[in-house]
C-alpha cells in the first residue's frame, strides 16, 4: 500500500541536488567563456568548448531529465544511437582527411 501511494506521487529529490547541478552548469559555462575570454586558440578552443558542452549537456540529461533514475534499457535506448552517430562521423572525419590527402597527391595542391 504504501509503496502504491509513493508511486502515486513521484519521486521527490531534494533541492539540494537541483542547486548544486545549477552551480556546476555555472561554473562549466563559466570555463567555457573563459576558453574566449583567454584567446585559447586552434584544436584547444574547440575540444574545450566541446568537452564543457558535453559535460553540461550530460548534468542536465542525467539530472533535470531523470535519466540517472530511469531503468537501464531506457538509458541504452537513447545513449547507443547517439554514441553510434559519434562514431560514425568520426569515421567519416578520417574517411574525409584520407580523401584530401589522396586527392592532393594525384592532383596536385591546386592553384
């Protein structure tokens, strides 16, 4: 019975958790400005913008979305085709720069 009306209300969670998860959005959008701020140039800047939106984005899908509480099929049903799409583009990153380099050997480095 008691677990009937528990589940009738929701899962509450305590502030507490919210408030942190807020300051920690804070200070990754904080580190984030700072990469410009700072003129953090070249591959750096971008793996650092990267690796702050990641991180944002993984505290607010685990966390404001409730996926740390969801069942574990739910959670692989929605991380295994992003991280295939990862993948993919990785691929296609190097499949793209194997094609650059082949091109400018046969063809030449154009005008």
């Amino acid at each position: 019975m008691a677990q009937a009306t528990a589940h009738a209300q929701g899962q509450q969670h305590p502030i507490k958790l919210y408030l942190v998860v807020w300051a920690w959005l804070f200070v990754l959008s904080a580190c984030s400005y700072f990469v410009d701020y700072f003129q953090v140039q070249g591959l750096l800047r971008y793996a650092l913008i990267v690796l702050f939106m990641l991180l944002k984005a993984g505290l607010i899908v685990a966390i404001f979305m409730h996926m740390a509480w969801e069942r574990l099929s739910l959670v692989y049903a929605i991380l295994v085709p992003i991280s295939a799409v990862l993948v993919f583009v990785a691929i296609m990153t190097l499949e793209a720069d194997y094609t650059l380099l082949s091109r400018m050997i046969f063809f030449g480095p154009g005008p």
